[in-house]
C-alpha cells in the first residue's frame, strides 16, 4: 500500500474542497512569481464578471520572497477585491497545486510564512456565499504569469521598486449604485493594528496576516527591535 507522504498528510475538507459551479459566479485567475525563490517577487489578478467581461487586473511586486508567498497575496489580493466590491460568488484559478491543495485542506501549512496567509485567505473565503477554487495547467495562466513578470520586470537590477504598478479597475458595475454615487469627504476612521515584520530588499514584509482590504492606506509607526 502506497504511504502519503509527511506534506501531504489529510487535512478536514473544507466546503470549497469540491468546487460546484451555481450561476453568476465571477472569475479571478491568479498568480505568483519569484526569480530565485527567494528572490525578488510579484503576483498578479485577473478577474472577469459572469458574462467574461474584464473586471479587474493587477500586477503587483512585492518585495523579496518565495513563490509560495506570492501565491498567496495573489490569492488574497482577489479575495479582498471581492469583499469589497460586494462580489459574493467567486471561483479562483491556480497553477500553484501547493495553494489550491492547502486550501482544500489536502496539504498542511507547515511553513510559518505561509500560514498565516492561509489564515487570512480562509477567512476571506468563508465570508462568501460561494467560493471555489481550482488547479489549472500553467499554459491556461497566461494572463496572470504574463502580468506578474510585467510588474517584476518593472524593478530595477537593485531589486527596488519601481514607481509604477500595474493596476486597472475596468468595470464599475461590480459596485452596486449607491456605492458608485459622490459622496461628501469623511474624515478617515482610524484602526491601529501592531504587526511584526522584517525589513528585507528595500521593502517589509508583515510576520502577521494583516486586516487590510486591496487599496487600504495605512500610517506606519517603526519600532525597530534589538537583536536578543
């Protein structure tokens, strides 16, 4: 008899683990990228409406880290898209078989890095009415791929940041009217939330799952710790 493997041991399923298709279900393909894993990383977004009309495209870098990493803000960049947006029905596309197996609960989260994102996703998932993910060939990615390695590219041979990142909004009509309207400027509400990260390549990278949504602004506060 054939033995799992230590990675692969059985984890509860999750109601997303088996994927059913209902109607009006919004698409986001997904994908992460990282030359040398680790190594300077992005991810990238493309989600269309039920009828395949172009919704939202990003290519975002991220700094210095693994591929798995970035797998994951892709997947939680498209999540956080939705929930503010009001999509309530989304099925993502994967070529990362590690991301989607994990969040079926196939595989477990060992790596500290990746947990709690898988925390963070998990969370975003359960907050839909309808969530599906699914592994596609790499050659069914190509949009995403083609997308993350434009925001890579946009790095200089430092691996610092570019000025510009990618990112379009294409179809308002996500929005329900009555988000859409003007409304008076609102003094911004303020949430202090402490997280621990590592500064590392030019950028930090959160050592926590952060609460925030695609296109939050926050105010930094750095404490720099001393080494024990």
């Amino acid at each position: 008899m054939k033995h799992k493997s230590k990675s692969q041991a059985a984890a509860p399923q999750l109601p997303f683990a088996k994927p059913e298709h209902p109607a009006q279900v919004y698409l986001a393909k997904v994908d992460g990228a990282s030359r040398g894993n680790p190594g300077p990383a992005a991810y990238a977004v493309v989600l269309r409406a039920p009828d395949g009309a172009a919704v939202f495209e990003i290519g975002k870098y991220i700094g210095r880290t693994t591929n798995n990493v970035a797998e994951y803000y892709a997947l939680i960049a498209a999540l956080d898209y939705a929930a503010s947006h009001s999509i309530t029905r989304l099925r993502v596309e994967s070529d990362s078989e590690l991301l989607v197996r994990q969040m079926h609960g196939r595989y477990k989260v060992k790596s500290a890095d990746l947990r709690p994102l898988h925390e963070r996703a998990q969370k975003l998932a359960r907050g839909l009415a309808h969530f599906a993910i699914e592994h596609i060939p790499r050659e069914r990615n190509a949009e995403a791929d083609a997308l993350a390695n434009a925001a890579l590219d946009g790095t200089s041979s430092h691996g610092t940041l570019s000025r510009e990142v990618y990112s379009r909004e294409m179809h308002p009509r996500t929005q329900p009217a009555a988000k859409r309207e003007a409304k008076p400027a609102a003094e911004p509400s303020r949430r202090e939330q402490r997280v621990r990260a590592r500064y590392s390549a030019g950028a930090l990278h959160p050592l926590e799952a952060l609460d925030l949504a695609e296109g939050d602004v926050v105010e930094l506060r750095i404490t720099k710790k001393s080494p024990a």
